[in-house]
C-alpha cells in the first residue's frame, strides 16, 4: 500500500481577517485530519474495518436478460453477521467481450433475501451474450 498524502492543516496565519467562528472550525478539521492520517499510516482500509465486503463476479449474460435467465440467481452469503437483508451496491462494471465498449452505469440490481443468501435474480443495463466483470459492495 502507498504511503497516504500528508494532511492539510488550516492555520490562522493564512486567514487574518476570518471570523472565529472559522478558527473553530478549523481546528475541528485539523484534528480530524490528524486523526485520519495516523489511521492510514496504520494501513487502516474501509475492507478491513468496515462490515461491509466487496465480491468481484465474472458471468456471461445469456440471449435474454430477462429475471432469472441465465447468468441469473448470482448467490453471495454475507460473511457479516446479518440480522435483515443486506445491501448490495454495484461499485464497477466492466464489459470484458468488449473492453472498448461504453460500460453500463445504471446498473441496479434485484434481489431476494432468504435470512443466509442474497440473490441477485436481475441488474438492469446489462446487454444480452456479453461477459461482464462485476464488483459488488454487500453491507448490513
């Protein structure tokens, strides 16, 4: 992992004429920044201390992208405890038929929840016979 860039402190030198209110928030800001920074140089990462997790599926849609055609139900077991339905975000999609391909961007998926696995029976935007890469974020 990258060393994380050095904070950037406020200081009343740079802004003579501001209120103080300014100065309060100010200093609010840089505290959070230094509190930040020491995270990361940790090598704190929202994977390892989030409950959430990222999933990365490789699937190929059939002639129809219908609910429930084929590629679809994708299935995830959540590896968090979950007491309700997970949420299930999509962070990328890449067409790996054609790389050069514009990706689809309103890609929304729909599940079902049976109390241990999320199925994603649909995601709207996706083409017919085309290969996807699909990384999904999944959080209680």
């Amino acid at each position: 992992m990258s060393q994380a860039p050095q904070p950037f402190s406020i200081r009343s030198e740079d802004y003579p004429d501001a209120p103080e209110w300014f100065f309060d928030f100010a200093r609010l800001l840089n505290d959070h920044a230094t509190d930040v920074q020491a995270a990361l140089n940790k090598g704190l990462t929202l994977q390892d201390n989030g409950q959430g997790e990222y999933i990365t599926r490789e699937f190929t849609t059939g002639a129809s992208v219908a609910v429930d055609a084929a590629p679809f139900p994708l299935s995830f077991t959540p590896k968090f405890q979950a007491t309700e339905k997970p949420k299930l975000l999509i962070v990328d999609v890449q067409n790996v038929t054609d790389p050069t391909a514009h990706n689809a961007t309103a890609c929304f998926p729909t599940t079902t929840w049976d109390g241990k696995l999320l199925s994603v029976r649909f995601i709207t935007g996706l083409s017919a016979t085309t290969a996807y890469r699909v990384i999904f974020r999944l959080e209680p």
